[in-house]
C-alpha cells in the first residue's frame, strides 16, 4: 500500500482544508475504501514570504528535512497545499524520491482555454517570485497582479487566516475581489491556501475563482486512485 | 521540538475534524506559534466495532503498525480520535514508547459532576466492549444506552458520515436525540467522533451533548502547549 505524503503546516488550517478536501472528493462508502495519507503538519518552517522579499530565514532546510520525513516513511506521492513552498519546487523535486506535485502548474491548467486575464491572488512573496505569471504567460493568459493598494487586503487577509479570524479574512478578500471586477477581471486564481477558507464566507463573489487548493487535492486524488491506493489488495 | 502524533482514518471525515479542533484550539497569530502533527491517516485499518460484535477482522495489528510509523517518527504524544479503537487501548499503550491519551477517559472527566443519567452515543461495538460505562460508572453516573429501536439510528449516523453523507448522518442523529429527550434524558456523550460533524448540522439540539473528539484536542492542545511544543527554542 502506497501512502500520499502531504507537507502541510503552511499554515495549518490550510492543511486541514486541503485534507477535508482530498477525503470529500474520494468515491467510499466505508472507511477502508479511502485513500491512506501521511500528513507531515511543520507549522515551524520559517515564512516563506519573508524569505523571498525580506530576506528573511531561508526555509529551504527545514522543507527538505520535512520531504525527508515523508520519504523515509515510503510515501508514494508527496503534495505541498502552500503556493510560497512552491518556490523552491526545483530543489524540493530534486531532493525527493516520491514525485512532487506542483500546485501552481495544476491550478493553471485548470483555468479554461477562453479565460485571457487572469488575476494572481498570492503572498507578496510568491508574486515576486513570479512563477505564477509565468505559468499564465505560457498559456497566452495574462496575469493580473494587485497593485500596493490591493495587495495589503490580500496579505491582511492570509494572515487573519493563519490567526483564525476568517471573518476579518474574509472581509478583506471580499473588498480586494470587489476591486479586482470593477476593474473589469473577470476571473482570479486563489493562489494561496488561506485564501480558500476566506472566499468559503462571500455568498456571491464579484469574479469567478479558481482554487488552488481544490486542484491539487484533485489531483492528489485522481493519482493515487488511478493506481489504487484507495483499495489496496 | 517534539510531534504530536495522530493515529487517524477511523474515519478519515472525523481525524480532519480533529485536526481542526487542534488548529482552532491553538492560540497563535502565526504558522510558527502553531503545533507541530504527524498524521497518520490509515483507513484500511479494519472496522473496530466488527472485530467486537462480529468476529470481524482483527484490527490490533495494524493498529500497533500505525502506532509504530509514529513512534519511528519521535513523536512525543499519540491521540486517537476513534473511540471504538480504545477497546484495545491496554494493549496500544503498552505497545507505545509514547505517551497515548486515552478519549473515553477524557471525555468522561468532562462530565459535569452534577450529572447523574448520561447516554452514550457510540458505534455497536464500543457499546458491547463497555468502557464507556465503566468510566461512567466509576464517577457514579448512570450510563443510558439506546435500545434496539434507537441504536441503529446511531449505527446509521456513523455510517453515513464515513460515506459523506452529512445530511442523511444529521437527519438520523436528530432522531435519536428527539427519543433520547423524551425518555427524559438530558446529557448525551458522543463517543464516536464522526457523531460531532452530523450534530454539527443540527440547529437546536434536544439535550446537551459532550463531543468526545473535542475533548481529546483539547487535552492533546493543553499537554503539547503546557510542554511549549507551539514555541520550540
């Protein structure tokens, strides 16, 4: 029996939210017809915004130590539901022997072939590091970025999450959202996965969202179903 | 710093919603000020209340597998959030080099003193096993069990939370509870952790009930933060 690895703790209630989402979006009817799932919760890994922007401490080590963690344990496949992570996703494929998915290449594949601006909700630290806009850009999409008016509401909101007042969170995300259309977007990609838990208290957001956390748990789980981790023999 | 170990999947729905209690229960206003998890999310462990009412299959020995990967793994703590499991908690703590908290136990001390009948809301088996009982017992409590009318209505609860079904789980909960009040009743202690996500859905329940999954987080969020697990140096 393989197990999924998932490196989590970035932050934790994301990592909560993305194993919710993992487990609903798996067909059972009992429980041994459920995928099997190590989860490595490292709320201690330095920050990675901080990293990026302020040079703050690099948490390169401590990420590899956690894929270490899961390697050792045999997992099979490893997610990451933190888009910041996704930074250093060379040097994490690189060190790992289970496969790595990599959620801002899957969470643009899911945005639709009509879709031609998109905006990139995200740490600051993730915005600069541009990996998203890059992955637009292959696609012809362009990337919409927050200017420094927006982009505090969408900082503000992330960390309200990471604190637990999702309603203060939300309401930043939904002034940002608000923003966002009446400059004529149409669409914004979730980039970061606080941001899901937000958006979960705006009854009727102004754009249509993509989330990056859902699509990677979809594809978690269409890989590890494929290969029948979720009944093993 | 020290991992809180999980041993989760019985069933999965109830280990995320555990973790979320923990997460929830954490003061932090950061990912760094949070505790660090090690879940061990393995469904295919076998059902417990078979193995006790039905000459199913034994699940001690992947119960001590899963106990192992945590102890392989340093961890400083090991919670269980499946009751029925703690039929063979003597055997899981002897096994342990960790400490494993034991849920019956604390969802029992919550019991407030001035109680004198509480019914136990639990799988078939946990109920036959009797340790809840005993634990009420011992506290000079009255244990109500439901009867055979009521019990599958419970059994059913469960069942339909394993597969996802929130609604049909709540609707069958909210019977029980309804038969339970009328019989005079006025404590119930949901001693199967997928019983909190139906009574989740229930607006006004009939009589107070003491969520066992609740309880253990927030033992397990009191010994790891009394231990500065959330700040290591």
């Amino acid at each position: 029996m393989a197990l999924i690895g998932i490196l989590g703790g970035m932050g934790p209630l994301a990592t909560v939210d993305f194993m919710d989402k993992v487990v609903r979006l798996t067909e059972a009817s009992r429980d041994q017809e459920h995928l099997p799932l190590l989860v490595a919760n490292l709320p201690h890994i330095e920050d990675r915004s901080s990293a990026i922007l302020d040079d703050g401490a690099d948490p390169l080590p401590a990420l590899l130590a956690g894929i270490d963690m899961l390697n050792r344990n045999s997992v099979g496949l490893i997610a990451i539901p933190c888009n910041s992570a996704h930074h250093w996703y060379a040097q994490i494929r690189a060190h790992s022997a289970a496969p790595v998915l990599n959620i801002a290449e899957i969470c643009v594949a899911a945005v639709p072939s009509t879709a031609r601006r998109v905006a990139v909700l995200a740490t600051g630290g993730a915005l600069v590091s541009g990996f998203y806009q890059r992955a637009l850009a292959e696609r012809d999409i362009e990337p919409v970025t927050p200017d420094e008016t927006m982009q505090p509401l969408v900082a503000d909101c992330i960390d309200e999450v990471k604190s637990g007042d999702l309603d203060a969170a939300a309401t930043h995300l939904e002034t940002a959202l608000t923003m966002l259309a009446e400059e004529g977007v149409t669409m914004a990609l979730m980039a970061c996965t606080e941001i899901p838990l937000a958006a979960q208290r705006i009854a009727a957001p102004p754009l249509a969202l993509i989330d990056s956390s859902l699509e990677l748990a979809r594809a978690t789980v269409k890989y590890a179903c494929e290969r029948g981790w979720n009944r093993p023999q």
